[in-house]
C-alpha cells in the first residue's frame, strides 16, 4: 500500500496549489512533506512515494517555478524525505516520473526520454528500492518512460490516466497494456483522471488485454 495525492493534502494545508500540479514544496517546504509522509506511514502504508509528480525541468518551466528550485534540487529533497520517513517503518522507497509538456509540443524520443534520465539519475544516487511512471495519457510517451526507468534493472509499475476508451490517441486500454508490458513494466494499471468505477472498468480492459 503505497501514500500519494500529496498535491490535494498539501494544497488544503496551504503549501501548493493544484493547478500547477508541481511538487516544489519538497524543497521549499521539507517539514510539510515529512510531516504528510509520517501520517501516511502511521496510517499504514508500505511505501513512500517521492513527492516528484511534474517535477521534471520542463513542466516546472512551463509553470514559472524554474527560477525558484531546479528540478534537479526538487527531485533530491523528494527524495531525502521520502527515505527518511521510510527507514521509521521499515518501508519502500519509489521514484516516480509523469508526463512531460515536452511529448505534448511534440519533442523528440531523445528529448523526452532526457528529460526522465534526468530525473532517473537522482532516483538512482539516492536508491530508491523500485520506480513508478503515473499519469501519462498517452501510451507511446508512457513506454518511452518505462523504456528508460526499467534501464536500472529495478521494477516499475505503469499508470496510464485514462478510461475504457482508450488514451489520448485511441489506443484501446488492452493494448496499452500490452504496449506497457513490452515495454518493461512489471505492473500496469490506471489512476485518478476518472472517477473510481470508470477506472476499474479500464482495468478490467486492460486485465483482459
């Protein structure tokens, strides 16, 4: 059981704001992101998930966050914090990465794909114990991810945001699947773009993909 939606928590409590979606109060404000990390692991869960959602270089560019903390600054106290919370209550660590306005104006596969190397290279010197890409809408940009996160030999678990129609291209939820598997991943599933039984509906496509 893993901790998450720390944009919302941290939002009602003042620290970010969901439009954005960027996560820079990992390095703005550390105490914030502990102290939520501490209630999830008291509330049970078995892994700490760095608070690195849109924390690549680009998306916090494309947000006007760039000249306040690197993504590079961001993704390493994500990471500091979510491992210091771990070794409390014995948990795991996973490093996740999300989609890029990078794929979305059209960037090359080398370009995007530097862009999660980036990200990956921080994951790595801080050890996470396995790796998440979540919140892709597009399959093609989702494999490019796990293409380069399954690289460190670590599992990774894939979450694509979308419902039993398929991602943003049309391509159907059971060849997501396949597409995610081939690709490297060791779990696939959906999270949080729909509602609860749009999501298990997708799943279910998926599964029988």
């Amino acid at each position: 059981i893993g901790d998450g939606g720390f944009v919302f928590a941290l939002e009602k409590r003042g620290y970010v704001k969901a439009g954005p979606w960027t996560p820079e109060a990992a390095a703005e404000h550390p105490e914030a992101v502990r102290q939520l990390h501490k209630e999830f692991l008291r509330a049970g869960a078995n892994v700490m998930q760095t608070f690195t959602f849109y924390a690549s270089d680009d998306k916090l560019e494309n947000r006007g966050n760039s000249l306040s903390f690197t993504g590079a600054q961001i993704n390493e106290a994500a990471c500091h914090l979510a491992r210091e919370v771990a070794n409390e209550g014995d948990a795991l660590v996973a490093g996740g990465v999300s989609q890029t306005p990078s794929y979305l104006s059209c960037k090359s596969e080398t370009e995007v794909k530097a862009i999660f190397q980036k990200q990956l290279d921080v994951f790595i010197k801080n050890k996470v114990d396995f790796l998440i890409a979540e919140y892709f809408e597009h399959v093609e940009e989702a494999e490019w991810a796990v293409q380069v996160l399954k690289s460190t030999g670590k599992p990774v678990a894939a979450n694509l945001c979308i419902g039993p129609e398929g991602d943003m291209h049309g391509v159907s939820p059971g060849d997501c699947a396949v597409r995610l598997v081939k690709a490297g991943a060791d779990i696939v599933g959906v999270n949080c773009h729909f509602d609860p039984m749009t999501c298990v509906e997708a799943v279910k496509k998926m599964k029988e993909g």
